[in-house]
C-alpha cells in the first residue's frame, strides 16, 4: 500500500489486512484511528481532540486524512474554524 488509506475506510471499522498492516506502521492513521474511536464517547471537550491537527496544519505537518477529519470537524465548529 503506498500512502494512508482515506478516510472512509479508516471509520468503516472493517479493514482488510493491507490496510490493517499500514496502521500498524502509521503514526498519522493510528492517531486518526484514536480520533475516530474519541468521537464514541463522551468526551468534555470534543475539540480539545483537534488541537493537534490544527497544530499540524499550522506547521504544515497534517497528512492528508487528517486534514479530511479536521476539515469534518471545521464545517461543523465555528470555534475551531477560528483557528
């Protein structure tokens, strides 16, 4: 597999054995994947959660599925849209 798997993929749950072994290696989609299992629960803060994508994007540093779960996030919070 060359590259992170979109997003669609990631939040579907299932994932076939390639795509399960690019996680294993991926800092980026483990991180996303932990973004995706937060949105679940209760959290207190949801968009404390984005905090490290919008500093990624600030550094120019966001991988491009990363920057597809902010940017559902951004069209939903006129707070972090700020940022």
């Amino acid at each position: 597999m060359s590259g992170c798997p979109d997003l669609a993929v990631l939040e579907a749950g299932v994932r076939s054995v390639e795509v399960d072994q690019h996680v294993d290696t991926c800092a980026a989609c483990q991180f996303v994947l932990q973004l995706i299992d937060d949105r679940g629960e209760a959290a207190p803060d949801p968009c404390s959660q984005f905090e490290v994508l919008l500093a990624a994007r600030a550094a120019g540093s966001l991988d491009p599925v990363a920057s597809k779960l902010l940017a559902r996030h951004l069209a939903r919070c006129a707070t972090c849209l700020l940022y």
